[in-house]
C-alpha cells in the first residue's frame, strides 16, 4: 500500500499524462530536467532554439525565478482542460451558483453552497496541516501561476468539483424528473474533467486529486442525513446571524499559519463568508416574509420545463441584472472596508502588501464576501421582483 501511494504522488505520472496529452517542456526546459542551471534559460531571448511556429510556445509562472516554456501539440486537450479548470475556479463559483439561484431553484443553491463551503473548508485546512507539496517542475510542466504557493493535498478543486455535481444530482432526484442515467453522466462528466484538468495543468498529483475525491465523497455520505435540516435554517433562532457571523470569522481568524504567504487564507475567508451571507439572506427573507414559505415537502416537478427563447432571454437578462449589481456591492464594501482598517491601523493606503496582514485581509474579505451573499439572495430577488423579472 505504501508503495502504491509514493507511485501515487510521483511527479513523472503527472508528466507522462501531460506528454500523452501533447504538452510538453520546450528544449532548455528539456536541459533543466538534466541539472542545467535555471538562470540560463531563462536569460534565452525569445524564439532561440524554439520549434517552428506549428508548434507555438506558451508562457507559465512557476515558483522558481524564471519563465518556464511549453510546447503544445495536441490543442484540443490544451483548450478543454484550461476550459475544465476554471470550472473549480471562482469565475464558475461566482457564475453558476447565482445562476442557479436565480433562474433555477433558490432551494438546491441553497445545498449546493452550504456543502461547497463545508467541503472547501476541510480542503483548505487540510493542505495548510498536511503540507504536502506540488508536483515538482521540472519533469511537470506547470500552467498556472496564482496558486502555486499553496500546497498540495488534497485538490480542492477536484473537491469542489464532485461535491457540488453529486449534490446537484442528489438533491434533484425528488424535486425533477428526468433521466437519472443522464444526470449521472453529467456528474460523472464534470467532476471527471474538473479532475484531469488538474494534472494536465501540473498542479496537482494523481494522489493529490483521488484524496480530494474520496474526502469529499465522504463528507456527502455523512452530511447527507443532515440536508433535510439545512433547508430549515432560514426558520432557526433569532440568534442564527449572529452565529453564522461570528463562528465562520473565528474559524478564518484561527486559520492554520503558513510556512509562507498563500491565497489559501483569503480564499478560504472568501468561502465562508459567502456561505454565511447566503444563510443570513436566507434568514433575512424568511424573517421579514421577503418570499413566501415553500411546503414542507420539496415538490417534484413532473417534467423539466422547455427551454425556449423568452426563457433564456429572461434568465440572462435576471443573471446580467443581479451580477452588475453584485460587482458594484463588492467594490462598494470592499473599498469602504479597507479604507476603515487602514485608518484603524494606520497603514498607508493602497499598500497592497498591507491587505496580506492578518488584522485587514481577514476582515475586509469577511465583510465584503458576507455582503455579497446577503445582495445575491435578498436584494438581487427584490430587484428582479421590481423591475418586473419573474
């Protein structure tokens, strides 16, 4: 079994499923593999000793000072897997999920967050506890630069990826009818590619992404009996807010110290504070009657709804709505709060070095990200509502 995990974690697996799928080091890349020094490459100017233009070269950071270069051979996986990882990157987090809220079912955005936010938490404690490190580059070639400071185990984005598929799938079953082989296949398909993205992009081992699954598929299995109640938390104690504000900001404030500066900090305060903003706004539409209260059995929709050209006009036109107005709540908030901490604390203002102290980064994401849950599941609804967007 140990021998099975160190073949796991080999950095060569992930190389060679990059080299089947057509990306590959170029040639001075191919001399640090042999122990030639970094610094050499990297002071190559442009175009010396490159393939022909067939073969274009492509541009990633990497920890080490210098720009590492790769070859492309097979586009069609280069542009799905870069497609695949940004769907465990926040662009899809801060897409989808108001999507579905908005033009789908505000009850299962509902699961799908609350169980995102469980999940990624987990992920980010344990990669700042376990410490394991990135595949190593050079053999792997790496395509991403922002999170190469983190570490490894386990890919929260294979994490994110399967909780949030298998929970939609999940928690379809009784409120849709269609076919349970087709919403399997998709799950399966997401997650799945989510998943190799990951080791196409060099940022992950093959141990890093089966840990991020099995976790996650464990945190379902033992979440799942407590779903029903999660649909409740919007008609919980008066004091609800309160606790959701001040146990997420605890756990961020208390997050585990790095050996060195990572997002890992920030996103994970970027996480839970949106999750408490979501429950908050839910909290606030139930306790001020904003939306009428659902029946205390989830309905089954017999059939899914046709998707016709006024529907998918009205759900683009809700979703560009709520987003302009989310964007402008988070500068709004985030502005005004740095602008405070950095009067609180003295520090000179616009000093982005200063945004990575604990004392303001913590804070300033808590509030901006809370704020936009609590804009995304209450004022976003009421605009719609008074613009006339059913």
């Amino acid at each position: 079994m140990a021998e099975l995990l160190r073949s796991l974690q080999d950095s060569q697996l992930v190389a060679r499923f990059q080299r089947r799928c057509g990306l590959f080091p170029a040639p001075d890349e191919g001399l640090r593999e042999n122990g030639a020094d970094p610094a050499e490459g990297a002071a190559q100017a442009p175009g010396v000793g490159h393939p022909p233009a067939a073969s274009r070269l492509q541009s990633a950071a990497v920890p080490q000072a210098y720009v590492q270069k790769y070859i492309v051979k097979n586009y069609f996986y280069y542009y799905l897997f870069r497609f695949s990882a940004t769907l465990g990157q926040e662009v899809f987090y801060i897409t989808f999920l108001p999507f579905t809220h908005w033009n789908i079912d505000p009850f299962l955005s509902r699961r799908l967050i609350i169980i995102w936010v469980l999940v990624m938490y987990i992920g980010q404690v344990a990669k700042d506890i376990l410490k394991w490190p990135r595949p190593s580059s050079p053999p792997v070639v790496r395509l991403e630069k922002r999170v190469i400071a983190e570490y490894g185990m386990p890919s929260t984005h294979a994490m994110a990826a399967t909780a949030i598929a298998f929970t939609f799938l999940i928690s379809t079953m009784d409120r849709y009818q269609y076919p349970f082989v087709l919403r399997l296949m998709m799950a399966v398909l997401f997650s799945t590619l989510v998943c190799l993205s990951r080791l196409y992009t060099g940022m992950h081992t093959v141990l890093d992404v089966l840990g991020g699954v099995l976790i996650t598929v464990l945190l379902i299995v033992l979440t799942y009996p407590a779903w029903t109640f999660i649909d409740c938390l919007d008609s919980a104690s008066p004091l609800l807010p309160v606790c959701v504000i001040v146990v997420p900001f605890f756990l961020c404030y208390n997050y585990p110290v790095s050996d060195y500066y990572s997002p890992t900090r920030a996103d994970t305060t970027t996480i839970l504070a949106a999750g408490a903003g979501v429950t908050i706004g839910f909290w606030i539409n139930h306790f001020f009657q904003l939306v009428s209260k659902p029946a205390e059995s989830l309905p089954v929709i017999q059939n899914m709804p046709p998707l016709t050209t006024d529907m998918l006009v009205l759900g683009l036109t809700k979703f560009a709505v709520g987003i302009v107005l989310i964007l402008l709540v988070r500068q709004l908030v985030q502005n005004l709060s740095l602008q405070v901490l950095y009067t609180w604390f003295k520090v000179v203002t616009r000093n982005k070095e200063a945004r990575r102290r604990l004392e303001i980064e913590v804070p300033y994401k808590f509030v901006t990200y809370t704020s936009v849950g609590i804009c995304a599941t209450t004022f976003v609804p009421m605009l719609h509502r008074f613009l006339g967007l059913p």
